[in-house]
C-alpha cells in the first residue's frame, strides 16, 4: 500500500468508561449491519484477546486483527492498522478497544485504548451502561473527554437502559454539557448479553447460538441506533500520514516447509497476524483438529496455541492415536511450537476438577488447576540460551492468562527464558526446550517478536530437509 493510498481511511473505535459495558454487543451489531449493507469492514481489537475478535469475524466475515500499544509499540500497531485496513471506496475499519477507554499500565495512558485512538487518530463512540444512572451520565462522559491522552468522542451510544424517560434524562445531560450527540439507546435485553467465563467471553467455538446472537445483535442496533450516523462517524477520522510504508507482504509460490497447527473448539487462540507471518515466511499451513483427526499428516513441524483444552479433555484423551503421533514426531526431532493450551496438551497428566487426564507425555511435568488465575496479564521475558526459536539475550514482551500450572517437574529442564514481569511457567522462568520442543505460557506476537516466524519456518524447513 502506498502512503497516499492510506491517507483516506475511514475509522471508528467503539470504547466505553469501563468494561463489561456492552463494547463487544454494539461493536458487532454496527459491523453485521454495515456488513450486510454493502461495506467491507475491516475488524481490529485493542489488547491481546483472542476471543471477541472471534466474534467480530462471524459478525464481518473477515479476520480481526490485534493493536497492542504495549506489546507492538505505536508504529507496529499504526503499520498492523494501515496493512489490514481496506482502501476500496467500499472500505471501513472498525476498533473495539478493551476495558475501559482510558485503563491501561502507563501513568500517561499511552498504552490505553485512548492511547491507541490518538495513535491512530480515530474517533471514538462511547458505550455507557446507564442501567444505574441519571443526568450524571454527563459527568463520565465529561470525564472521558478531560482525561489524557486527548481522542474526540464524535458521539454517544447509551446501553442497558431501564425506560425512555432514563434514556432522555441521560441523553439531554450529555448533549448539553458534554457537546456530543447521542445516537442510540439500548434497553437491557438478556439475549445481547455473551455469557462470560474465567477469560472473559465464551468462545465462538462454545456458544451453539452464536450465529443467533450475532442476528439479535444487529436487528438491536439497527432499531435503537441511528446507523446512517454512526456511518458519519467512520468518514469524520482526519487525514492520516502514516510514518512507515506499508507494503504487502507476498506469499511464497514454493512452500519452504508444511507446518501443522491445532486449530479446533480445544485449540483456537492464534494471532492471524502470526500465522499470516509463518505464510509469509514461506510455510505452508496444514489445519488440524485435535479432536477428531486419527494421525499428523505429512508436515515439518507443529503449532499447538492455546484455547480451552481443559473443556475438552475427554475428548483429546481419548484420541490416544493423535497423541502417540505427535510424540512420535517430537521424538524424531519435529520442532514443535506449543502456547499455553499447547503446553498442557504436551504435559504428562492433567488433574482438573477432581479427575486426572493422561497428555501427550512429551514434557516432564504434570499441570494442575487452580481457581484463580495462576498467570494473568502481560510477560516481559529475556531469553538465558540460544535455541533454534530465540538468541541468547533477546527480549521478548507477550501475554499470559492461565488458571493452569506445572507441577511435579522432573529432572533440570532447560528454559528459554528469564521473566522479568508475570508469571511464566515457574515464577522465575518460562519456555522448556526440549530437543526442539518449545512449550511455554506466553502468547507473543509476530509483530512485537518479529524473529518468531523466520525462526519457526527456518527449523521446519531444517527438518522437511534432514528427512529428505
């Protein structure tokens, strides 16, 4: 993409004064209905999640990209941006930013979901829950426009309200002091609420009636929002002069190596940007589905992500063909790559609720679970030892969120890395590397750990060529 093709992006971030305030609910129902209007919508989500952007792509058809300021740094996240961002006339890119607009790590809040919206210089529609509120819905909004970093909030939605006269209380409130136009007001309605679990929504993969909730999401806004504003709002962004260019990546025609990757209900948290970056590398993708697929196909290494294996440990136990394969191949010498769920499919045994699930046996150690979360938030992690995944010394910033953790570990393992930050496998270290086995609880991304992919693909094609 040239840099003047991008100038002419139309954007729009949907945030809210803090979380579980409808920000998905209304982030989907507006992409279904510009979706079945014509529009290309181009998804993003602020943070590391992986599970609304599972939402936003049933919603468009088309994958949802991750923008974390603190893992990708401003001008990774504005490059990220402009690459999957359209430039047909056709073209809307939509940002849901997580928790609230200005919660974030850093005093300064550059790393916040305003921070990401002054990055990117995009508008911003604020969801606010008015379930308990009254004219005072002003002085949150009032507090969103006064707090740093500066964004523009070009217009309000009001969610769960209780009746018309709460909702017009509200709604004169913030038009006279706050100088923002309401475009919406949402009654409570059970069936726009995604249930939640430990990790925050439940995945696409769980939720039988997603299609369903994604039809009731978009016939809401369509009836309680005024769409053809909210459009406006997407053509208000200001020019835009992106400080790197952003060419597109081109895949290789001759496939370097066939790398496999767990990609099912169990096994579903991956970064399209990662494995768009392994493609690019010249890898060839082969999917798989750990629950039903009898053996490994022909590939030169594995990808395990993470997910919710613990949901489905009857079914991958029982699986055992699958499992004695993927032993076999880490016996052999196929590099494996394993993120969290992955490191728990490759452990020995894990107890969970009282009952204990054979693994892979792979890795010399058992998992266990835990109530609260046993690694939660963001990793910064040094790398101690060279290994054909990362150098000696190489830092690493990536994200952690586990009710899981090893016990029982036999023998002196050797790890990657030293953490710095979180939690990782031990509390001091994280990444096992075990002939050229990698397992470990960080979720990276390509992007802020830009060698991850050529080292990947360089020790999958080493192997597709030692077996020649």
């Amino acid at each position: 993409m040239k840099e003047e093709e991008s100038a002419g992006i139309p954007r729009l971030m949907v945030s809210a004064p803090a979380k579980s305030s409808g920000k998905t609910t209304l982030a989907i129902g507006i992409a279904a209905n510009l979706s079945a209007s014509g529009w290309q919508v181009n998804s993003f989500k602020k943070g590391p999640d992986y599970i609304d952007p599972a939402w936003h792509r049933l919603a468009t058809g088309n994958e949802c990209y991750n923008l974390d300021p603190w893992m990708m740094g401003p001008d990774g996240c504005r490059s990220s941006f402009i690459r999957h961002s359209g430039i047909s006339e056709a073209s809307l890119s939509l940002i849901e930013g997580n928790h609230g607009l200005h919660d974030g790590m850093s005093l300064d809040g550059s790393d916040s979901s305003a921070g990401l919206a002054e990055i990117l210089q995009t508008p911003v529609l604020l969801v606010v829950d008015g379930h308990d509120a009254g004219r005072g819905a002003a002085a949150t909004v009032m507090g969103m426009q006064a707090m740093p970093p500066s964004v523009t909030i070009a217009g309000v939605v009001l969610n769960r309200v209780r009746s018309e006269r709460q909702a017009e209380k509200q709604r004169r409130a913030i038009e006279q002091y706050c100088g923002i136009e309401v475009l919406g007001s949402i009654p409570i309605d059970r069936l726009l609420t995604i249930p939640e679990r430990h990790l925050g929504l439940t995945t696409v993969a769980e939720t039988a009636t997603a299609g369903e909730f994604i039809r009731n999401a978009a016939a809401t806004v369509a009836a309680c929002c005024d769409m053809e504003a909210i459009t406006r709002l997407f053509f208000s962004a200001p020019h835009m002069a992106p400080r790197l260019a952003c060419c597109p990546r081109q895949r290789s025609a001759n496939p370097k190596a066939r790398i496999g990757v767990f990609r099912d209900a169990a096994f579903s948290f991956y970064y399209p940007d990662n494995l768009e970056a392994l493609e690019h590398q010249g890898a060839e993708l082969v999917f798989i589905d750990s629950l039903a697929a009898a053996e490994l196909p022909a590939i030169d290494a594995l990808y395990i992500g993470g997910g919710f294996p613990e949901s489905f440990f009857r079914e991958l136990t029982a699986n055992h063909s699958l499992m004695q394969g993927v032993r076999s191949a880490a016996e052999s010498g196929m590099p494996l790559y394993a993120e969290c769920g992955g490191l728990i499919y490759l452990s020995r045994e894990a107890l969970y609720r009282g009952e204990s699930f054979p693994m892979a046996g792979v890795l010399p150690f058992d998992i266990g679970f835990t109530d609260r979360p046993a690694g939660h938030g963001y990793l910064e992690l040094e790398s101690t030892t060279g290994s054909p995944w990362f150098t000696k010394g190489e830092r690493v910033k990536a994200h952690e969120f586990h009710y899981s953790s090893t016990t029982a570990i036999s023998g002196n393992p050797l790890w990657q890395f030293t953490v710095h930050r979180g939690k990782g496998t031990t509390g001091r270290t994280d990444g096992i590397i075990q002939r050229n086995v990698f397992a470990s609880y960080a979720h990276l991304h390509a992007v802020a750990s830009p060698g991850w992919a050529p080292a990947f693909v360089s020790a999958a094609a080493a192997y597709r060529t030692a077996g020649a």
